[in-house]
C-alpha cells in the first residue's frame, strides 16, 4: 500500500514504484510530484475518516446482509457505465475494501492499471488483504493509495475512466471532488458514479428512512457501531437529488452528466462525460 502522507514515502518515491511495476509499461508516471505531501484532512473530514476506519472490519459483511447481495449488481453497473476497457488506466475513488477496484481490474487486465485510492488505511488494509487471498492474476494490476479525494495525486489527463461507490455523498466537499476527477480525466472519459440515491419520491425516501431505522442501525447495533450506522441517514439527506448531482458536475467542468435511478429508486448511478 502506498501512503500518500506524513509517514508515508515522497510522492517521487511514489512515482518511481508506479513507473516501475510490469503492469505500468508506460514511462510517464502519474503520480504529481509536490515533494513531501501530507494526506490533511478538516475536523469534519477526519471524523469521517475515523469512521470508516471503525467499521473496515464488518463493511463487507454488512454489504452483503444489508442489501441481500444487491450491492455486488450495482457496483457492475457503476464499473461497467465506466467504459473501462482492456488496457485502460482507471482509478477507483474511495475505494474502501476494494469492490469495485476488483472489478476494475478485470475489465482492465493484466496490460491495465488500476489506482484505487481512500483515506482510511484500515480499510486501504481490507482491501490489501482480500487482494493477497484472491487468485486471478489480472488482481496484480492493482494500487491501493491513501490518499485525499480533494487532492488527488496524479497528473492532469491521466485517468481512462473513473468510478466512486458510495463515496462521493461521504467526502466533505463534493464540488472541489468533482472538479479534481475532472481534472484527472482525460477528455472525453467517464466518471461513472454509484451511490444512495436521494430520491424526491416521499415513498421511496420514507422507504429508505424505515429501513435505515428498522433494519440497518439495529443490526449495526450488534456489532457496536449504532452511530457510525446512523450517520447514513443523515448523509442521505444531506447528499444531492440526481438533479443536483447533474448541476454540480456541470459545474465542474463536465460537458455531459446524467443520472440513472437504480434498485427501484434506493440507489442512483450518475455518468459524467468530461
Ligand atoms: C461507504 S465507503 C465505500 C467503499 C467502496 N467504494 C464500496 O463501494 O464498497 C466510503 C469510502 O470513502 C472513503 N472516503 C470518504 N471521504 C474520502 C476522502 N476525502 N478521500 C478519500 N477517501 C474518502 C472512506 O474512507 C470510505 O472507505
């Protein structure tokens, strides 16, 4: 795992190893060089980061239990609205425990690279972890880098595609996110964007409120982490309407975006065009 951070090697030390793996034929190293960098996170942004790093061992168990399995459909979605392709450089913000990354990967193959990156080394260690047990070879192609979404360390027009899973709704300031895949996009690729869609159907966002409160902080509850669980609620509605998410990458920069409302409505994909 690369650490993009205080303790961590300097990004030029970064750029060496990238530029030096046999799944990175190409000379040109991604990485940006600005010396010495620090992974610096706001108040808010490390609370979020201490969460995450809290619930990094039971995050994948509760996937599966939560949503039946459902979120392994979504996340093939996401990657594959991606329009990652064999031999394409793709980065996967927010990684967490690597779900998409693994998919990513895939698509990619062995002659790709992927770079998959989160701020939360505990779940950066999930990841690493499920990639040592894993047997496919094309797994080898992938990074996993602490790094800051607000801050991305690679170059301009770097990227053939990008995902987020559940992700974008959790980093502190969406605009400035955007504006930095944005710039780590080569034109024309995609963003191709999954999360929990915060739907203007009051019966679908009653759906979700009760299921949240009846079934999601309960089980939660039994594993101690009542209030990590409970913060989904309130990032839910906190988070943008499809609408808004389109607004907000037009915004950005991105000359197409358009929102899908996946999963009956709970979930929704947005696909950024730069
Ligand atoms: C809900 S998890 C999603 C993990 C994974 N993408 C998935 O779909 O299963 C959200 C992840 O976003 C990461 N995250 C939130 N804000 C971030 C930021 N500013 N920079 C990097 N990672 C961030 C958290 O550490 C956490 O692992």
């Amino acid at each position: 795992m690369w650490r993009v951070g205080a303790n961590g090697p300097p990004m030029a030390a970064l750029t060496a190893a990238i530029s030096s793996t046999p799944a990175a034929p190409s000379p040109a190293p991604g990485a940006r060089r600005r010396g010495f960098s620090v992974v610096r996170c706001s108040s808010a942004a490390d609370e979020r980061r201490a969460l995450f790093s809290r619930i990094a061992p039971i995050y994948d168990h509760l996937n599966d239990v939560l949503s039946l399995g459902q979120h392994r459909t979504w996340k093939r979605i996401c990657v594959s609205w991606s329009r990652a392709k064999r031999g394409d450089r793709v980065l996967d913000l927010c990684c967490g425990s690597g779900d998409l990354a693994f998919l990513l990967s895939q698509k990619v193959g062995l002659d790709g690279e992927v770079m998959a990156v989160d701020f939360s080394s505990q779940q950066l260690q999930t990841a690493a972890n499920r990639q040592d047990q894993r047997w496919k070879p094309c797994y080898k192609n992938i990074k996993w880098i602490e790094g800051d979404a607000l801050d991305l360390p690679f170059t301009d027009c770097y990227f053939d595609a990008v995902t987020v899973g559940y992700g974008l709704r959790n980093v502190v300031d969406k605009s400035k996110a955007m504006q930095e895949i944005f710039r780590v996009l080569k034109p024309g690729s995609r963003a191709s964007i999954l999360d929990f869609n915060k739907s203007s159907s009051l019966f679908t966002t009653s759906l979700q409120s009760w299921m949240i409160d009846n079934v999601v902080v309960p089980l939660a509850s039994g594993y101690g982490l009542t209030e990590e669980y409970k913060y989904l609620k309130s990032s839910i509605s906190q988070y943008l309407t499809g609408e808004e998410l389109e607004k907000l990458v037009q915004e950005a920069g991105f000359s197409a975006a358009k929102h899908y409302e996946l999963g009956g409505g709970l979930m929704g994909n947005l696909v950024a065009t730069r």
